[in-house]
C-alpha cells in the first residue's frame, strides 16, 4: 500500500546486486528472468529463507550469512542429484539498513555464486517493518528421470552419508553454551572446525552426479540426521534401523561425545549438517562408495531400511535401541 | 539460530498448503519440486513478495491479498507472453499466526491457482519476529526464443496499452482519502469499480500468446505508466512520447478526472494496474488489437518510441508537454 519513488539507498541495493548477474537476467534490467533448459534435463526448485534474528544472529558476519544462506539451496540440488543454474533472491529490508553490513553480505553471495557457478537471475526487493530476511529459490538441472526424491526408497535399502554427522549442531552448542563446551577439552582447531561446520557448510555439490547415478531416495539432511531420516521413510512407506555407532563423527566430536554421551542427540538430532542422506540398492554400494572417495568426500554406511511403520525409525546403539532426547529440530 | 521441533500449528499449515500441491510437487513429501520443461519452450522466472502493513492493509480481506499476490506475479508472466506452469511460495510466520485469517488466504490462493491453472509446486516456511510475508515465485514457459523483454523496443514502435489505466490508483486514492473523493461524485457502482481494481487485479494472461506473437518489448504495468515506461524505454536505449489525451479511462477514471484535472497524475504514474504495456512494429498494430479484442480485451495506442535521451518519456496533452507532478511509485 505505500509505495514510493527510488531512493539512493534502492540504487545503492541495485549497484550490489548487479554483479551478480548471470545470462538470461538481462542485467536485472527486465522484469522476469529467462531460463534456457538444458536438453534431456529435469528442472529441480527449491526455497529456503533466512531471517536475521531467527535463523542467524545479529553479531554474524553477513559475507557468511549470505554465503549460507546459498548453500542450503545448493546442498539441497547436490541432495536432487542437480546441477546449480542459477538462483533468485528477495530482500526485505528494514528502513535505513546498514550499508556496510549490506555491501558485505553481497560480496559473500558473489563468492558462493561464483565459486560455485550459480549466476543471480533475478528477484525482488521489498520493504519491511521487520528484520532483514533473505530468500533464496535455487533452480537446478537434473538428468530428465534422474532426480531422487525421499519417496523412492525401497524396503532392504542400505543407508549411507557423506561426511561427518553433528559438526554444525555441536559448533551451535559450544556458541551457545561455552561454559558446558569448555568441559570438552577440545583444542583450538577442533573448536574451529566445529564452528565452521555451523558457520559455513559445505555442500557436496561435488557428488550430485554420483547421487543421480546410484542413490534410489535421496535428500540433504538439514533438519538433524533422525528427523530427516524419519521423513524420509515416511514419504517412502518404510520404517529403518539407524546404527549409531556407525554414524561418522569427526575427531572434534569425537572427543566432545567421549566426554558427554548425552552429546548423541546434539549429533544425530541436532541440525545443519548439509551432508547427503541417501538408500542404495546393497549391490551399488561399492561403486557409490568409491565415486564419492574419488571426489574427496567420505561416505558411510548407517543401516537399512526395513518394511513395517511408516516413519518409525530404530536408533541403536550396542545392540540396544536408544530413546532419543531430542527428536530433532525442524526449520519451520 | 532457534530452530524447533513441528508443532501444531506447523500441521496446520501444511494441511492448509498441501491441497494446492501440483504435479510434481511430490504431494509436497520432497525437499524439491521437479519440473519437467515443455519442449521448445524457455523457462520464465519472477518473484514478487507481499509484506502486511507495507503491501496490504492489516484489514484486507486475506484471501483477496492472497490473490493479488499471485495475479501480481502472473501479470508478470503475461507480460512475458508466458503461460504459466506453477509456483512457489515462501510464508514468514509471526508466532502465533491467526488461523482463521490463514484459511482464508489459502482459500483465496486456492482458489486462484486452480483457476489461472498454476499449481503449487513447493515452498518454504519460516517463523519471524517481523509482519506475515509471502513471497510468490512464479514459473512460465515462453516459446522458445519469443520472450519480450523490456530491452527489445525499436525507435519507431507504437506503444500500446491494454484495458483501462489508473482505476487502481484511484481506488487506493479513494481508500485513503475519502472525503476528497467523495468530491468526484461517483455512483457506488463507479466506487466499487475502483475499489475493486486495486484489490483485485485481472491479470491479462489470456493475451500471453498475443504478446508473444506481436509484441517487441513487452512488459506489465504494476508501477505507474509513466515509470514503466520510463524503464522500458531505459533498457532499450531509447525515449517515447506518450499522449495523455490518448490513455484509455473507465467511465469511473473520466468521471472522477473531470471533477479535478490534478488526478491525471495519479492516473499515469500511480501504480498497480497490471495491464500490459507493448511495443509493436507499425505494421502489427492491426492483428494485435484485432486478437486482443477477440480475447476481450481492449487495447490502446498511446503513442511512439523515439530515438534520443534514453528513459525520457515525454508526456503530451492538448498539444503540450506536461510535467508531472509525480513521477510514478517504485514497489520497493
């Protein structure tokens, strides 16, 4: 209802965001952006917003809280087994923002758009009474038919991830609570690597086409490893074993659970990994397993999925199954 | 940084998202949305976001805001000459929303999206400290190649406009100035006329074939004629003349400017009109009103690009040149 003329701050928004663009964005000078499908390929579309104060605190550097917000979208391609084309991202922004702050987030999303080849292609820029929020709608490109989703899992799957499990959550932990932390008796690396893993995730963008090639359901795991996990079986009518002894811990968690073992459900529970999450027919294992090694990143087998209640997964440990304190955490 | 586990409320609302879902859109059980591209056809992308108390009044009828924020963005489209494939949606949701207000507005989105055949292909919800939010991705197809931007015109070209320009400005006008409104004399017949056009957009994609066929430059109105303009002419590199005397009113618009000749400038710079604003070849003027008129829809010449100063819209009436006295509204 109330509008009003462009002001310098609105061209000084469009000088940040300018660079950004990629082909078909006409230079942000058109009022819709154009997309090219690739021939034989599937697209793949996927929002995540992020809202100062809920999602990120406000001491956060926002180079990396617009470098995260990006890679979310992106770890959720990687998860589809898609190829980044680009990206569309609505601003609301409070009134007088802060200009150093803005330019320093858009110098973060230039580097994560070009390190990671996902051109701007176009968005909208609003106003709001409230924080400062940013959304991000990532397009990809999957091979036409390719594309796994968490409803395709079939009973007797095995259970893999890439990577180290509970980094993020317990890098959050040790933010939050540095008092309780500080009994981890973690070295100074091993608390940066847990803060870094919260801080920037790394998407395994590198595997998506290894994802298309072997996994039958497939998702990143966002959400903490047990909630997703259970979505998964959910949408594909399964129930599953997760074994987690098995799951992969970094040596920074490692140490910490060594200290704590009610750090499991920070671990398997907690959120922000941005690994991927994938069923496998038994017999692509291997091959599944020695591609993602060829591309430097670890995968690692957790269990299987089994017929019975839809959603209900087993966490055992030892032989014995857990009862979880935490069942995970939900972005919503 | 806070993230919880699904609530009630969270149910809630996905009870109320998930009937929207489209093909594709995995009943909503996916992180993505999968969208397979109608061959020979280029994918056409815009967001547009609706922040309450900036864009709606806190007493707008939900479910009409939930429909002008989809017409919004496929008035887009229409001005693409792209029909529409689907959208999706990014709700930010104070605590404790009001959920017979949110029924209401996914009836109102409902209600849209099947009639304008836009399914709902995904989404993200988030919680925030500020007002509701919703902003709307919007997805079309174009044929391959025939997308008209704003950078297209050639000096020379007619300018065109469809249906009737200003009544929604006049019926924001009339929203928050009654009194001197009341000055125009209108019947409640004519009122409602306005009142109706800036609550409820008709977005003109019935024309997006016609558009594509026809137009070279190509573009909605949503923020004031004269500025649009101003912008189309911009990209293109060349400026227009624009004859007031020729832009087409509704009898509500001519009564209304007859009583008080100042209101001109609200007509051509005041904003939400959602008609499509065209340039033609001289020698396509004939098929295109003529396949407008057989959709229904009136179109309009309102004067010619020029070749010179890049953006400079000059605007004639009677013979004269007019300085506004606003030069249009900005959405951001």
């Amino acid at each position: 209802m109330s509008k009003r003329p462009p002001s310098a701050e609105d061209d000084f928004v469009a000088r940040l965001i300018r660079p950004l663009a990629g082909e078909g964005a006409f230079n942000l000078e058109d009022d819709a952006a154009l997309l090219v499908p690739p021939r034989g390929h599937d697209l793949v579309l996927k929002t995540d917003a992020i809202v100062m104060g809920v999602h990120s605190f406000p001491d956060d550097p926002p180079d990396l809280v617009a470098r995260k917000a990006l890679r979310m979208n992106l770890s959720d391609l990687a998860g589809k087994g898609a190829k980044p084309l680009g990206f569309l991202l609505t601003l609301a922004l409070p009134r007088n923002p802060d200009q150093a702050w803005l330019a320093h987030f858009f110098e973060g999303l230039a580097e994560d758009s070009k390190s990671f080849a996902c051109p701007l292609l176009g968005g909208d820029t609003t106003r709001t009474t409230g924080p400062f929020s940013a959304s991000i709608i990532i397009i990809g490109a999957a091979r036409r038919g390719r594309m796994p989703t968490r409803l395709d899992a079939r009973a007797g799957d095995l259970i893999a991830v890439t990577g180290t499990i509970g980094d993020a959550a317990l890098g959050l932990f040790q933010r939050l609570e540095p008092e309780r932390a500080a009994l981890w008796g973690l070295s100074a690396d091993e608390h940066e690597h847990l803060a870094s893993r919260y801080m920037l995730p790394q998407p395994r963008n590198v595997l998506a086409a290894t994802i298309a090639r072997h996994a039958r359901a497939a998702m990143d795991i966002s959400d903490g490893l047990v909630l997703d996990l259970e979505r998964l079986c959910r949408a594909s009518g399964l129930s599953a074993r997760l074994d987690a002894d098995g799951v992969p811990l970094s040596p920074a968690a490692r140490k910490a659970l060594g200290t704590d073992q009610a750090l499991l459900g920070t671990i398997l529970a907690g959120g922000d990994d941005y690994e991927l999450l994938v069923t496998l027919p038994r017999d692509s294992w291997g091959s599944f397993s020695a591609e993602c090694e060829a591309k430097g990143v670890a995968a690692t087998l957790i269990g299987e999925t089994l017929s019975g209640e839809a959603g209900r997964v087993s966490v055992m440990a030892s032989g014995r199954e857990l009862a979880l304190e935490q069942s995970g955490f939900s972005h919503l």
